[in-house]
C-alpha cells in the first residue's frame, strides 16, 4: 500500500508556482511525473544522447546543455531518477549551473510516490481530490483570462431562464455571479475540492453547493432546466464517464458543454483524460445540438486553434 510524505509533496508544489519546469531523466520516472505533475514540462533532458530529438508525448526531448542557456531564477528542474548515483552527478551538475536544491532544482521521487499512489484504485478518488484542491486558487487566478465563456454563458441565461441550474465542477464559482444577475434561484454547485466549494458558499450563501462525484448526484428526472459543463468531463477516468454522461442528461433539460479538445491535450494522465466523440455521446442519449460556438483563448491556452462550446437540448 502506498503513502506518500503530503507535507513534502504540497512544499514542492510550492517551489513550482510560477516557473518554467524542466524534467532531467527521460526514463520510465521521467514520463511518470509528467502524468501527475499538475503544470506543463518544458522540455526534457536527458544525458543518452540517443534520445535527443524524440518526445515523451507531445514534450521534446534535449542536451543537458540546453540548461545552460536557460535563467535560473525563472525555471525550475525535476531531478526525475531512482538511482541514487544519478541523482548525485545530476546535483552537482545543476549546482555548478549556480542552481540550489529545493530552490531552482527539487528530488522528483516525491512525484513517482504519487504517481504510484494515483495508479492503487484504493487511493485514486483520493488523489484526485488532493490535485484539484491545490488546483483551486492556481485557477481561479488562470480563468480570470478568459471572457469568451461568459458571454456564452449569458446567452443561456437569455434564451433559457433558468430557475434550476445545476453547474458541475463549479470551482470557485467564477459563472455564479450571472446567475444571480439573472434571477436563476436555484442553483446548485457540485465539486470534489472543499477549498472552491467554500470560496463559493462565503460569496453566494444563498446557493447550495455538494462535495461529491457528479455521477453520485442523486436528483429527479429533468430537476434541472439548465446543466453548465465547463472543461470539467477530462477530469473524469474513462471507466466513469459514461455514467456521469448518464446522471447529466437524465436529471437536465438542457446542457451546455464546453470541452477540453484533441488539439490541446498531451496525453492520458492521473487527473486528466481525452473522451472521443463526447458531443456525439450526449446526442445518443437523446439530445439534439442548439447552439454551437466558437472559443478563441488567443494565446492564453496551448489550444493550437479554437475550441468549440454547445448548448444542447434534450429531445420531447
């Protein structure tokens, strides 16, 4: 059974914040904390030179002498090796670069500890719930960048007038402030991250917001007139989202998606998944599509291009 030191792990996550991450070791251990590190890696590096060139998913791979180019105080290395003297040329590397551990450099073993506590589906739940709680004010400051989403979701409020709105993954509840403006008087939040779900009861008392999987919300038949999905299905495993497909369009009128697309994904990880033809899959449990959109992040996003959102109707 495996534990990992929480304090160490939340420290580390800390010296992260705000850098540029580099991963040393393009091995197993290397590709194992890009599937649970919770910010994008750079670029690796790694000292076989017969690796230089290649990718770990969409991730180069370079010289170690690529460090030298980079400024210190603006990047962070992952040091990702299990043997022990690796780790200790590596160190003395990075520290004749003017690097300091636990400053400009970190041990990735505290990663693979929690990679390997993320793959154990006694710990799974668990996991996700410790990532989208350090999430919660990382994107709450991320989102405030995007407007495109608002004016969709003002739309909504038009055209449907909700009374009953049910919005999953709410986080800090960035979309409740248009729907007290809109008179919607029944709104409810779900989310598996206490930290968002408190920032949105001290802002809105007047809400109800439920710390549970949305596949677990237990509600009547059509209970919502308006259900808002927004980037929150590729937080859901693939061996649960058909079920969370089933519970959103059995207890909602009406739904509008906007989704994490092909073209910005980097590939399968502990806390984030890509789930083909998911509009399709909505459309099959007898929906029809209302509305479409386009969404442009304008750089503020590794979208490659434009993503698209839906507002879609259940069929009479």
């Amino acid at each position: 059974m495996q534990f990992i030191d929480i304090a160490k792990l939340v420290e580390n996550m800390k010296i992260l914040k705000g850098k540029e991450i580099i991963v040393w070791g393009a091995g197993n251990m290397g590709k194992y904390i890009n599937e649970v590190l919770p910010v994008k890696i750079k670029y690796y590096v790694d000292s076989d030179k017969d690796k230089e060139g290649k990718y770990i998913g969409n991730i180069p791979i370079c010289n170690y002498k690529k460090l030298y180019d980079e400024s210190i105080e603006t990047v962070v290395v992952i040091i990702g090796t299990t043997v022990k003297r690796a780790f200790i040329e590596i160190r003395d590397i990075l520290v004749g670069m003017g690097m300091a551990e636990n400053k400009n450099f970190i041990d990735g073993y505290i990663f693979y500890e929690l990679y390997l506590t993320s793959i154990d589906e006694e710990y799974d739940k668990s996991f996700r719930k410790f990532y989208w709680e350090s999430r919660v004010e990382d994107l709450m400051e991320h989102n405030q960048k995007y407007t495109n989403e608002l004016t969709i979701i003002r739309k909504v409020m038009e055209s449907y007038k909700p009374q009953n709105l049910l919005e999953v993954g709410i986080g800090s509840g960035r979309f409740l402030h248009i729907y007290k403006k809109y008179g919607v008087h029944n709104v409810i939040g779900q989310d598996i991250a206490d930290k968002g779900l408190k920032i949105c009861k001290k802002n809105f008392p007047e809400y109800t917001f439920i710390n549970t999987e949305i596949e677990d919300l237990q509600f009547e038949y059509d209970k919502f007139d308006v259900c808002i999905v927004n980037r929150v299905l590729s937080a859901i495993p693939k061996k649960t989202i058909g079920k969370v497909l089933d519970n959103i369009c059995k207890i909602s009128k009406v739904v509008m998606i906007n989704e994490y697309s092909e073209n910005e994904f980097s590939g399968n990880s502990s806390y984030w998944f890509l789930h083909e033809e998911l509009i399709k899959r909505i459309l099959d449990r007898d929906f029809f599509i209302k509305e479409e959109y386009e969404l442009d992040y304008e750089g503020n996003m590794d979208t490659n291009g434009k993503t698209k959102a839906y507002v879609l109707e259940k069929q009479k």
